[in-house]
C-alpha cells in the first residue's frame, strides 16, 4: 500500500480518527468533515511531500494533493474505520457554509460520472460532425444513452449522495427520486385533471432536474429521524423506509417538486436576466472571479444552476464565461514553467500542472500550489481570466453539456470563435503577465536549476570548493568495486560521474556526510546529496532499477531536507529487486567534479557503512 506513513501523519494532524466525521476525494483534495477544527496540525500536513496546500473551505478541511489523492485516500481508509462522508450534519451548523458543504457533498461522488459522460458527448459530437457516425444509427443510441444516462438519472443518483451527506438511508433517498422517473409517473405527464387522494396534481418531467430532489431529501432527512423515534426498533427495519416513502413520494409530487422547479426556473432565469442586461460585466465577474469562488467553495452553487440551464436552455452561459478562468490558470502554469531553469523544482511542478489542466481541466493544484503560494499572481489570474471572461461573454458563448474545461472539450462549445478568441486570450495573457510580473526576486530560488545552490547556508559558494580533501563515507556496506568493472557503459565509461560501486550486502543506504538531500527521484531507487562545499554525490542503487517504478524501495527522507553523515536515506528489498532480474551493483558517484580534482579510493575491498570509501583531492 502506496503512502500508509504520509496517511498516518494525515490522520494523526487533524486530530484523530475520533475527531473525523466523514472523509471524500474529488480529483486532487481529500476532504475531512472533522468534529473541531482546532485539533488540526495544519504546519506538519502542509510539510508532507505531496501536498500542495490546506484549506479550510465549505465546511471540509480540504488536504489539496492532486494526481495522487486516490492513493492517500486508500491509504487513509486501509489505516481507519471511516466509511465515507459523514452521515449527519453537525449541531449548529445550519449556515451559509453548510449549503456549500452539501452541495459540494452530493455532487463530488458524481464529478467523475458526469466528466466522463460529458467527454463522450464532446466525442459524439466530433464523429457526427466529421461524417464519420449518423446521429439516427444504433450506435449514435448507445453511446448516447451513455453520456446522458447520469444527467437523465440525476435525481436518483443525488438521491444517494445528499441522503448520505446529510442523514437518512441513502437507498431510500435513491428511491424518492427514482419514483419520479417511474414510468406509472411518467405516463402521467400531460394529461390534465390529475388528482392524488382529491388533491389536484400536475405531473412535471424532472428528469435532469437537481432542486426538486434537493428539497425532497432535505424534508426526508427529519421525516426519517421523527419516524425512528415514533417507530419501535424491532420494526424499524421495513416500517421506516415504508412510511418514508408514502410520505415523501406523493409529498414531492405534490409539493415540494414543483416548489424545487419554481426555485430553480427561478435562479436560472435570474442568471440568464443578468447575462442579458450586461454580459460584458457577467463574463468579467465569472471569468476573473471563478478561482477566488473555487478557493473558498463557492463554485459548486452553479453546478445546479448548470445542469438547470442545460436541461431546459441546452446550453449554459455561465460555464461559457467561467472556461476563460481555467485557461487563464493553465496560463499561469505555462508562464511560471517557461520561466524556470531546465532541473529546476518550478519547471518539475508546472510543467505537469500544465498538462493536468489542458488535458484534465483540473486546475486546483495550480490554485493551491501556485497560486496562493505567489501573491503576484492572485491579480494575475483575476485580469487574465476577466479579460477572456468578458470575450466570452460579449459573443454569447455557451456550454452545450457538462464537460470539464480541457482541450477535448471544443466541441461543446459554442460559438467557436467567441470560445477561441476567449479562452486564447485568458491563457496568452496569464502566460505572459505571470513570466514577467509573476515573481518576487526573492521568491526566484526554485526557478534555478536544483543543482544551484538554495539554501542559505550554501551561498556564495562555487559548485564544489575543495581545499585539501574531501571524505566521503560509504552509504552501503558491501564489496567495493571500481566503476569500470559496473555492467552499465554511461557508469562505467565515468561519463555520469566519477567514483566507485558497492555490491550491497545490506539493504539500507545512509548519508556519506553532513549535506542536503537534492534530489529525490520518484521511481525511488537514486537519490542526489549535496555537501556545505557544494559537493554532490549520487547514489544509484542497482542497474536499470528505474523500470521497477519504487516498488521494493522505501525513501525515508524528502528533497531539500538536511541529514547527518549515517543518517538513513533509503531501504531496499534485495530479494525482489534480485528476483526482478535486476544487478543490485550500486555506483556512488561525484556528479559536479571539476578538472582540477581527483577521486582517490581508499579501498577496493568490502566495506561497512559509515566507513571511509574515497577521498575528492584537489591537484
């Protein structure tokens, strides 16, 4: 299992398993319903690797990791009891947050679903655009009813997801909003004189709607606690959900499903008045405003109004303004990776932010990891965004199914000029004014390449400053072997580095001196250190191990942290590296060597570790 040590620290920070109420993941954060927010340890979280940022936001303490976070989250549930989000909502916290955090609870299950479906769509509609499928043939009709059925089936499926956000059997709730797709409720829609016990009722499509069963789950969730306190235990079991669903499905037919149309025609219609009385100022707002609202979880308010619009407009103008936000974000990645040195940590991290976000359309991280870590671009990003925002909107553009913002994405947008002109614009100008204004001088350390010298302790020294001899240790116990006799012509022609190679009789690596560690490499099996003279050196632990991608390597220290001559850097597996086929011969080599040195080796015999391996002479 994949970051069990990272999980524990995680889960130890915010307090405790005891102190978790429930745990989800969207695309790149873990989010914590916590019972107290103040037994967080949010400084020891944020010093973890892998993570980008913490935010308190929506009611969730939201862990930002990105790419990796289905592996933190099934590392946190193989260590815990947690079952999922929490099943009722706290004491007291009926509040402006506690909407988002609903909202937000109901529809991060379903984002996956729904961004699938949507890139099917966008396919869809490339091929028949193409000539290449007829949208009258079969199957157009099947890969159809696979891009729609989530949004089709939305009441049913949030049904689910806000009864086990909010309290209830969620089984249940699924059920409420599937009675309304019955088809013995369906068949009624259109006809006129309808009544239910005397009552007048008029049967109303709700397919895609999302209000109606917002209301409806809502009612339910006191109608299942007020049933469990009148209704003895030991017939609870079918006299719950029974009674639950003679109340609530004609109670939601009657009233509260027509009540949850009338809100949201009522919002949308609103936006849409908005949009039309001044789209210039809309596109601006959204398109500049979108990753502040991200920031603080006030995005998911528009996903109803989204899908809303989408049902009933076929398109939605607002996602058509917010696009120009993700771009301009994209931008900024691209800006910041254009600017930073090749080797260096901010060319490693944007350049896959980047991508996430143009292929993906998750930009989070570049929220959280950028973003908020550089002040300059908090302006940046809000004129970069208004600037696309306000194209878009000034032509009208819409998002014609729901889709994350991305590359793939074209399709579903329209008009294709507006769209282009928009989302150009936003990425061009993040691009440029986060390459020239984006970054204190002060703050340009990791732009340089690793092998720069960052640390203070470090400065004003040459890459590697030798006066008489520099000792360096042995990291692994073994038989010591010169480089020439290593089975790997680049290590043995001296071309990466001189030195010597170790067969491991051991499986730790240790530090060689008093250093930095530099380099950490993500398959695990190397790792770079450098000492206060600017002395590197790299440890390469077997030949071609990279193609194992860490499994049986374990790293028990992070870059840029400071270690002591002995201190352990790595265990490995020999057994499984050895049963992979792979040669376990371990080069240690200096990799910034100038012409006036010389790598002496102060033995050609076995060795322990922590023991005198060579000696860097100046001539």
């Amino acid at each position: 299992m994949k970051h069990l040590e990272e999980a524990q620290t995680i889960v130890k920070s915010v307090g405790g398993e005891k102190n978790i109420n429930g745990l989800v993941h969207c695309a790149t954060r873990l989010r914590f319903s916590l019972a107290d927010d103040s037994q967080v340890d949010k400084s020891t979280i944020e010093s973890l690797p892998d993570v980008l940022s913490v935010v308190n936001s929506g009611g969730q303490f939201q862990v930002v990791i990105g790419s990796k976070v289905p592996d933190y989250f099934a590392a946190i549930k193989s260590i815990t009891k947690i079952n999922g989000e929490s099943t009722s909502p706290k004491k007291g916290r009926f509040s402006f947050n506690m909407v988002f955090e609903i909202i937000s609870g109901a529809f991060s299950p379903l984002i996956p679903a729904m961004a699938g479906s949507g890139m099917i769509k966008a396919i869809l509609t490339i091929l028949v655009q193409v000539g290449w499928l007829s949208d009258a043939s079969s199957s157009y009709a099947v890969m159809s009813a696979a891009s729609n059925a989530i949004f089709y089936f939305l009441p049913v499926f949030l049904g689910i997801t806000l009864t086990s956000k909010i309290g209830g059997n969620m089984y249940v709730g699924g059920v409420i909003g599937a009675a309304l797709l019955e088809p013995s409720f369906t068949g009624l829609i259109g006809q006129e004189n309808l009544d239910f016990l005397g009552i007048s009722l008029k049967a109303v499509d709700y397919a895609t709607t999302i209000f109606p069963i917002f209301v409806a789950i809502f009612i339910y969730y006191f109608v299942d606690r007020f049933l469990k306190k009148l209704i003895f235990k030991d017939i609870q079991l079918f006299a719950v959900p029974m009674f639950s669903l003679m109340l609530m499905v004609p109670l939601t037919i009657l009233i509260f499903g027509p009540f949850g149309t009338v809100v949201g025609d009522g919002l949308s219609q609103g936006v849409t008045w908005l949009i039309e009385k001044s789209s210039l100022l809309s596109g601006i707002v959204l398109g500049g405003g979108m990753p502040f609202m991200v920031m603080f979880g006030l995005h998911w308010g528009f996903s109803p109004i989204t899908i809303d619009n989408l049902a009933n407009l076929g398109g939605d103008p607002i996602e058509g303004m917010a696009v120009a936000a993700v771009f301009a974000q994209i931008g900024i990645a691209i800006g910041f990776y254009l600017r930073s040195k090749k080797h260096s940590k901010m060319r490693a991290l944007t350049g896959p932010l980047a991508l996430t976000g143009l292929f993906a359309g998750v930009t989070e991280p570049i929220v959280y990891g950028l973003i908020l870590r550089y002040k300059r671009l908090l302006p940046i990003v809000a004129i970069s965004g208004a600037i696309g925002g306000a194209i878009c909107g000034v032509t009208g553009v819409t998002m014609n199914a729901y889709v994350f913002h991305n590359i793939f994405s074209i399709p579903v947008y329209t008009p294709k000029l507006g769209y282009f002109l928009g989302v150009g614009s936003s990425l061009i100008v993040g691009a440029v004014l986060s390459y020239f204004f984006g970054v204190k001088k002060e703050e340009e350390s990791e732009f340089l390449p690793e092998t720069g010298l960052e640390s203070d302790s470090f400065a004003n020294v040459s890459p590697l400053q030798v006066s008489d001899e520099t000792l360096i240790l042995a990291p692994v116990s073994g038989q010591v072997l010169p480089l020439a006799e290593v089975d790997d012509q680049v290590f043995a022609s001296g071309a990466a580095g001189q030195g010597v190679a170790i067969m491991p009789t051991d499986n730790q690596v240790v530090a060689p001196f008093d250093g930095e560690i530099v380099a950490v490499f993500p398959s695990k099996h190397a790792i770079g250190i450098k000492a206060t003279n600017g002395c590197e050196i790299l440890i390469h632990i077997g030949l071609n191990t990279v193609m194992l991608e860490g499994d049986g390597f374990d790293v028990h220290v992070t870059q840029g942290q400071f270690v002591g001559a002995g201190e352990l850097l790595i265990t490995f597996n020999k057994a499984l590296i050895e049963a992979e086929g792979y040669s376990l011969v371990t080069p240690i080599i200096t990799t910034n060597l100038p012409e006036n040195t010389t790598v002496v080796p102060l033995t050609m015999d076995s060795i322990k570790s922590g023991e005198a391996l060579f000696t860097i002479t100046a001539n």
